[in-house]
C-alpha cells in the first residue's frame, strides 16, 4: 500500500503544479496574443506569434490531459471506477487523445522551427496552409486512427474484488481496454510508431539539423568577414552555440525520459509472449515500474509549462509583463533567446555581427582623425 499512497501523492503534485502552470500560461498567453493583433499586421510574418500560439494550445491540451488525473486518483483510491460506461470511454478518449495531441505540437513546434529557421518558408505566400497541414495530418494519423479501437474496446467490467474482510468479495466496476487478441499487437505497434517512435525522430532530425545549419552560418559569416577583430566573433560564437544545444537537449531529454518507459511498457507484454517470460509481468517489480512509467505521462504534461513557457525567454517576458524601451536592450533579448523563437536566430546573428563592424568602423574613423590631428 505505500506504493500507491507515494503514487497519489505524486498525482495530486503533479495535478496542482501543472493545472496553476497551465493556467498561468494560457490566461497570459490569450491577453499576449489578442493585444499583438491589435498592434501589429497580419500580413507579416511573426515568428514569435507563431511559437506562442503553439505553446497556447500545448498548454490547453496539457491543462486538459491535467483535468482526467482526479478520477484515476479516485479510481486508485477506491480500486474501483466510480463512474458509468459513458464516462468510462470519455475518460479513456480524453486522456489519450490529449497525450497524443500534445506529442504531435511537439513534433509540428519542431518542424516549424526548422522550416522558419533553415529555409526561406516564412517568405512563402503558403506559409499559414504548411503551418496548419502537417498538425491536421498528424492528428488524423496519429490521433484518430490509435483512438477509435481504444474507445470502441473500452468499457466496464465486473470483477469480484476481496474487501477489507479478506474472507469476503464483492463485485466491483473497472474501467478497461480489452481489444481482441488478434487486433492487439497490430494497434499496439501502430501506436507505438505513430506516437513515439515517429514524432521523436522527426523532432530528433529537425533539431540536429537546425544546430548544424547555425554552425555552418557562424562558420561561413567568420570566413566571409573582412574584420581585424575576428577573433573576437570567433570567440563569443561557443557560448551562442552553447545556449543553442543546451535548450534543444532539455527537450529531448525530458520528452525522452517522460514517454519511453511508457511505451516500453505498452510493448514489452509482445516481446515477452514471442520469447516466453509472460512469468515475469507477475512480479511486483514488473508491476511498480509500470506504475511509474503510467504516471510519467502526466508529468511531462505538468512540465512542458515550464521547458516550453517559462524557459522561453520571448514569453517569460510577456508573461511578467516585462517592456524594453531601449532597442539596444530589446537587442540583448533577442540574442538571448535565440532557440526559443526561431526566426530570432538569424536576426541575432545579425545584430551581431553588425554591432561588431560599427563598433570596429567607428574606430578605425576616429584613428583617421587622430593621425590627422
């Protein structure tokens, strides 16, 4: 029983933080976004706009996922579901619906990234039709297709369960997935395709080449510029890169250690049939990490408002209803917040490159007259 007292507590922790983050997040976010369209044309392209608008839905979808964790706590609890068979699909279909969705902004926040950053695309008259295209595709097949057998299979069932008087049992209501056995493994692994392995390498390949695309343009600009400071660009450019990678690991590492255990547990039932250790899904042990791995889902949930919000150097000022008068501090934040908002990478670069040949002419100019005088 301590097992799952510590797991409810994580529940209700895991519930709090994230439903306030959320909240915090959306609420700030909505007032952001409707305030930018009254100020600025929609005929430009805002990359910034964009990724807001994304987290905006990351944190709707979470904040939702966030809202069924009550009644599986209760369902923990009382070892038995509450609610009625109607309720009992809607419950399955919400959460995981919301967990798929949620892996699919994910996915699309990274292509986006990749596109407005590498490519020409945020010049294109299609822009907004490539935005919304890949997320409407990925909810059909990532989404919609995995959801219909688990909320046509889901249903109640009526098992006899000991009370607090061992000697005596009595019939009690679960919630359950019981697909048929020869639809199993096929939905299984569909599953498993379409919402871990695919997303994750899609977010894997942008990234990579989003680094490798800014190091080739630091490299190349370097090479191409005529300065007598150079070494000084040189310099500055690992603590950019730095920056650059360490965000970009965050989310990878986060999203890879919050998913993996539960799909490895989703198909680690398959591997054992086809190698005969059906013995070992008995064991307590088996048991309590699939406890955790069910769990960790909710987690990632709770704390995408803080990797993808707070950790965003463009919202985080938003958020605190920060402003900068000065361009040369509004400058200093677009150099920093660099992997945040993508089409801020460029232009950072530019500024700095550009601060540094001023600031090199501006001496060179005042050489000239010293040697005049």
């Amino acid at each position: 029983m301590l097992k799952v007292y510590l797991l409810i507590i994580v529940y209700i922790a895991t519930f709090i933080f994230g439903s306030l983050g959320n909240i915090w997040v959306i609420v700030s976010l909505i007032r952001v976004i409707q305030n930018t369209n009254k100020s600025k044309s929609s005929r430009t392209y805002n990359a910034a706009k964009v990724t807001r608008c994304f987290i905006l839905v990351l944190a709707i979808t979470d904040l939702v996922v966030l809202m069924t964790l009550p009644v599986t706590i209760a369902n923990v609890l009382l070892r038995y579901f509450p609610l009625g068979s109607f309720f009992c699909r809607l419950h399955t279909a919400i959460d995981q619906s919301g967990k798929l969705i949620s892996i699919i902004i994910l996915m699309c926040m990274s292509i986006e990234r990749y596109l407005v950053v590498c490519t020409k695309w945020r010049y294109s008259s299609t822009r907004k039709l490539a935005t919304i295209g890949p997320l409407i595709i990925a909810i059909i097949v990532c989404v919609c297709i995995p959801l219909y057998p688990q909320i046509r299979y889901t249903r109640i069932s009526y098992v006899q369960l000991p009370t607090n008087d061992s000697l005596k049992k009595e019939n009690r209501t679960i919630c359950i997935y019981n697909i048929p056995q020869e639809w199993s493994t096929s939905i299984i692994n569909y599953s498993f395709v379409t919402g871990f392995v695919m997303p994750l390498s899609i977010m894997s390949i942008c990234y990579i080449m989003l680094v490798k695309h800014v190091k080739n343009k630091i490299k190349k600009r370097s090479e191409n510029t005529n300065l007598e400071n150079a070494s000084a660009v040189l310099l500055s450019t690992p603590k950019y890169m730095f920056k650059l990678t360490n965000s970009i690991r965050r989310i990878a590492i986060f999203h890879f250690c919050c998913w993996a255990p539960f799909w490895i547990y989703s198909i680690t039932p398959q591997i054992l049939n086809i190698i005969g250790g059906e013995w070992l899904i008995k064991k307590p042990w088996y048991n309590t990490g699939q406890l955790v791995a069910n769990m960790l889902p909710y987690v990632n949930s709770a704390g995408n408002c803080v990797l993808y919000a707070f950790l965003n150097q463009d919202v985080r000022n938003h958020i605190t209803k920060k402003r900068y008068s000065d361009p040369r501090n509004f400058n200093k934040i677009i150099n920093f917040s660099l992997v945040q908002s993508p089409l801020t990478k460029s232009t950072s670069l530019k500024v700095h490159f550009t601060s540094k040949k001023s600031i090199n002419s501006r001496s060179s100019i005042e050489t000239q007259k010293s040697g005049i005088k």
